[in-house]
C-alpha cells in the first residue's frame, strides 16, 4: 500500500524556490513548444526538434566557448536551428516526403553530428569544459513580491525572452495579416493560393522560424541553465514540447500554461523525494510529470482541433 503524502509536501508548493525552478525548467519548453506551434500552424509536423535542440544546445555552448559574447551564441544557435529547419522544409513541403521520416531523420542527423562534433573538438576530455552563463537578473520592486516576484522576476535574459516570445507570437498569429497567412496555410492552402498566398514559401519560412526557437531552447540548457554541453542533456525535451502543443490546442499562451504545469510538477517531484524518503521508490516520482502529462494530454486532446492541413502534402495548382 502506498502511504499518504505528508503535509509537508502540500507546503512546498507554496516554496518561491519551488516555482523558481519551476520557471527555469519550463524555459527551453516554452521555445521548444512556441517553434513546434509556428511549425504546426503551417501545416507541417516537425519531429526533428529533439535533435534541433541538441545541436542548438551545442553550437550556443561552443560558439561562447569558442570567444564570442553570450548573445551571439544566441544567434548562432538560432541560425544552426534554422538550417536544420531549412533541410526538414525542404524534404518534406516542395518534395512532399513524409512529415514523420523526414523529422526522425534530422532528429538523428542533428543528435549525431552535435556528438561527433563534441568528439572531434574535445577528443580526450572526460569532463566538459565550462563557460561563463547568463546570470540571473532582478528586476526593481517586482522581485520583491511574495513567491511571485522571485519566480517570474529574477531569472536569467533568456527566461524573459521566452516569456515575451510568447506574447509576440500570440499577437503574430492572431493580429498580424502574416499571422492568419501563415494559419491560412496550416487550414486551408487552397484558399490561400486562391487569394495569391505563397503556400510553399510561407511553409519553409514557418518551419525555420520554428526550428530557431527550438535551438534557442537547446541553447538555454548549455548557456543558462548549465554551463557546459552534455550528451543526453536535451532529454526527451523535444518530445514532450510536441505533446504541450496539443495540450494547448495550437495556443501559445495555453502553451506557456501547459509547460509551467509540467516544469511545476518536475520540481515539486523533486522535493518530494526528499520529503518522502524511501517510503516510495524514487522511479515513481520520477514518473509523476509524464504520467500527469499524458492525463491531462488524453483530457484536453479529445477538445483540441488540429490545423486541418496539418501533414497534408500540398502541390500547387493540385486540388485534393
């Protein structure tokens, strides 16, 4: 028999360190997600952003390793994001290849070549080397608020320019004329290219754009979150982001919701092992976020409707 859950567990949940971590694990979750959602709304499946992620985790690492200033890393990571997102566009909108080969496929192109790499840089290091990260800033008088404050308003740059990315793509898709093109396209590219839309174009360009914030996500871990590369260290990150999308029904702002939800539940796992002790076996808490995920993920999907183009090849001029 399991035995109950003490108070003391109940309390953490009003620990600030306790959402303070909440928000830190939610951080490459929300870009990972976001870049899914772009992706999705275009009517294209991007399963290459576990590996989008690993090697933006890597080129972000190595480039500030390398000399450059932490932004650029930034950068850097986008762009090497982007490439890949360019390969996995290419394969699978003007080619019309299958959405789910085509993303497994970068997946392990993208997961092999960032360990090759490590290996060829770093041939006879056992322990990777270290960088100098961002650093976590308060900000004036809302740091100071109860649990809040130091949950949402002492994090690292990169914490911040998650939350604001979600702000800025909720008002690009639903306030934009490119936002509800790029939507049109993930409905119905037939109107779209009635209406003289570039269905191809806005795909490929939705699928980098995605495919950027993922690796910015990748390179949080290396550059904020640690300060060095690991291999395994994207840890099924890219997965669960796929299945938060669907949580959210293709809602950033659901999104955000979704991942502060399971980066909560990771945290509060963690404690609980401590509180608990070897009352329950360390695997079961270690399971909680996944299992609630999937729960909530059968709950909200039966409610969620997809972008009805969604995987669906297009060929111009072609009506199905």
């Amino acid at each position: 028999m399991i035995p109950a859950i003490p108070w003391e567990a109940i309390e953490l949940l009003a620990e600030a360190s306790l959402w303070v971590a909440a928000v830190r694990i939610a951080t490459p979750l929300v870009f990972g997600t976001l870049g899914e959602l772009i992706c999705e709304r275009a009517g294209v499946l991007n399963l290459g952003i576990e590996g989008i992620m690993v090697i933006g985790a890597l080129v972000g690492w190595f480039s500030v390793h390398q000399g450059a200033d932490l932004w650029t890393g930034v950068m850097l990571a986008a762009l090497a994001g982007a490439a890949f997102g360019l390969l996995h566009a290419l394969l699978t909108v003007p080619l019309a290849l299958s959405q789910h080969v085509a993303g497994i496929g970068v997946t392990l192109l993208a997961t092999s070549l960032s360990y090759y790499a490590y290996r060829l840089a770093f041939p006879k290091v056992t322990t990777p080397p270290r960088i100098e990260t961002f650093k976590p800033v308060a900000v004036p008088w809302l740091s100071e608020v109860p649990v809040l404050g130091p949950a949402l308003f002492v994090q690292t740059p990169l914490t911040y320019l998650a939350l604001g990315a979600v702000v800025v793509v909720a008002w690009f898709l639903h306030r934009t004329p490119a936002g509800l093109a790029l939507r049109m396209v993930g409905e119905n590219p037939e109107a779209a290219e009635a209406q003289g839309i570039d269905v191809i174009r806005v795909r490929i360009a939705a699928v980098c754009a995605g495919s950027a914030l993922m690796a910015v996500g990748g390179a949080f871990l290396t550059m904020s979150a640690f300060d060095a590369f690991y291999f395994g260290m994207v840890n099924g990150r890219g997965w669960i982001c796929i299945a938060l999308v669907v949580f959210a029904s293709w809602n950033p702002l659901k999104a955000l919701f979704g991942a502060l939800l399971f980066a909560a539940i990771d945290a509060w796992q963690l404690r609980l092992q401590q509180v608990v002790g070897g009352d329950i076996p360390y695997q079961v808490f270690l399971m909680m976020p996944y299992a609630l995920s999937i729960l909530a993920l059968v709950v909200m999907s039966r409610r969620a409707a997809s972008p009805r183009a969604l995987m669906a090849p297009y060929v111009k001029g072609e009506r199905r």
